[in-house]
C-alpha cells in the first residue's frame, strides 16, 4: 500500500516519513492554495499511476474570529472550505475512475449544532457538510462513496487549550486511534454521516443536541435558541427525557 501525507507543518511530515518509511510519500503544502493542489496532483500521480482508492480531506484551522476582522474568516474559509473544493476538484476524475473507492471529508459538530462564540469556523464547518451531502448525492451512481466524519471531542493540535498544553489527554476525550477506528467501523457499514462520541457525549446525546438545533427553524424560535436563558431550563427538561 501506497500513501500520499499533504501538511503545511513540514517536522510532522518528516517524523511520519521516518515512522513509515517508503511506503509514504510527502508534500508541505497549504491547502487554500490551487497552485499547491497542483504539485500534489503531480506526486500522487507519479505514486499511484492513475489510481486513489481513498481520499481524506481533514485540513482544519481554528482560530478565533471577529465581525469587525474579516481577515479572520477569509482565512479559515481558506482552508475549512476551499481546502475541501480543491481536494475534491483535483482528484474527483481519477477517484472516480477507481473501482470501489471513499472519500471522507472531515466536519465538525460545530457546523451542525452551531455554537456561539466564533462564527467563522462554524460556517465553514457547515458549508463543509453541504459540500459533502451534495458530493455523495452526485455519486450516488458511481462505485465512489462519500462520508462526512464528524469526530466528538478528540486529544489533537487543533483542539488543545493552553491546559492541555502539556500533552495529557483530558479523560472526556477521544484519542485520534478512537476516531480512526469509528471511522472504519461506520465506513464498512456505509453510513454517510460518521458522528463520533467521545468520553462525556453519546450518540443519544448528539442526536438530541442536533434535533433541538434543526427545531430552531422548525418552530421559528429564535437562532441558538440552546444557549439563550430563557430557553435553558425547557432544553434541559427536553434533554433529560
């Protein structure tokens, strides 16, 4: 087997290559970039000679955001999003061209649920899950399938909080072994929407959080009705049944 590793953190891709030897190829790229998308077109068609039997889009950024910085969004669109299209525009011909392949593309509770607090990487998350649900109905007919992975709370760079700076895993989280594995088991029962718990949130939990959000439009309550006080105490007599 043949594996094609694309970050921008050049010490990570050097520690995998050590790790996995020469059956992975590498690329410091950033993904926002069409012109980085094109040198990666060109190593993968070199390693793999006109077959991708698995394509995993899972470059994310999280930083905070503000309405009056529109940098900030623009630059997590960059990547959240346009990442995502890239990857997509790039390899769709030849994956499609695979018999029997997937591709995954990583979302985020957040683009579902939509917490307050920062704005532009929930809609980037959303529009993710938009662009995965559009991609799997347009290869409905072709041996290509799709699935959004959807990881709970997991022990990764991009979640870790200045407490978590020294490398312990939180007892609540998952570990990246936990949402591989999830992943594999939900591939092989080809379910699109790939929603991990973790430690703390069941699937029960999840699938509660997410129907009380979709019952904000449902009921014309108002948006983010989840964290308003005056809806507290019915979302937590509505979650505890």
């Amino acid at each position: 087997m043949k594996v094609v590793i694309a970050d921008k953190d050049s010490s990570k891709l050097i520690e995998m290559k050590q790790n996995l030897g020469s059956a992975l190829a590498t690329l410091e790229m950033d993904v926002g970039r069409a012109e980085d998308w094109i040198r990666l077109q060109k190593l993968v068609d070199g390693n793999f000679q006109g077959r991708l039997d698995f394509l995993f889009l899972n470059a994310g950024i999280q930083p905070s955001s503000r309405w009056e910085d529109t940098s900030s969004f623009q630059t997590i669109f960059d990547v959240n999003l346009f990442g995502v299209v890239h990857g997509i525009s790039t390899f769709l011909p030849t994956i499609k061209a695979t018999p029997d392949s997937a591709i995954v593309i990583t979302g985020s509770k957040q683009g579902i649920t939509n917490p307050p607090s920062n704005p532009a990487y929930n809609a980037s998350k959303s529009a993710v899950k938009s662009i995965a649900e559009h991609l799997s109905y347009d290869l409905n007919d072709t041996t290509t399938n799709v699935h959004l992975l959807v990881p709970g709370w997991t022990f990764t760079g991009l979640g870790r909080s200045n407490a978590q700076s020294s490398g312990e895993k939180p007892a609540g989280a998952w570990t990246s072994e936990q949402v591989a594995n999830y992943l594999v088991e939900k591939m092989t029962q080809n379910e699109f929407y790939i929603i991990c718990p973790d430690n703390e949130v069941t699937e029960e939990m999840d699938a509660k959080r997410i129907a009380w959000a979709a019952q904000d439009l449902v009921r014309r309550r108002p948006p983010l009705s989840r964290w308003r006080e005056e809806f507290k105490e019915e979302f937590s007599n509505w979650n505890a049944t």
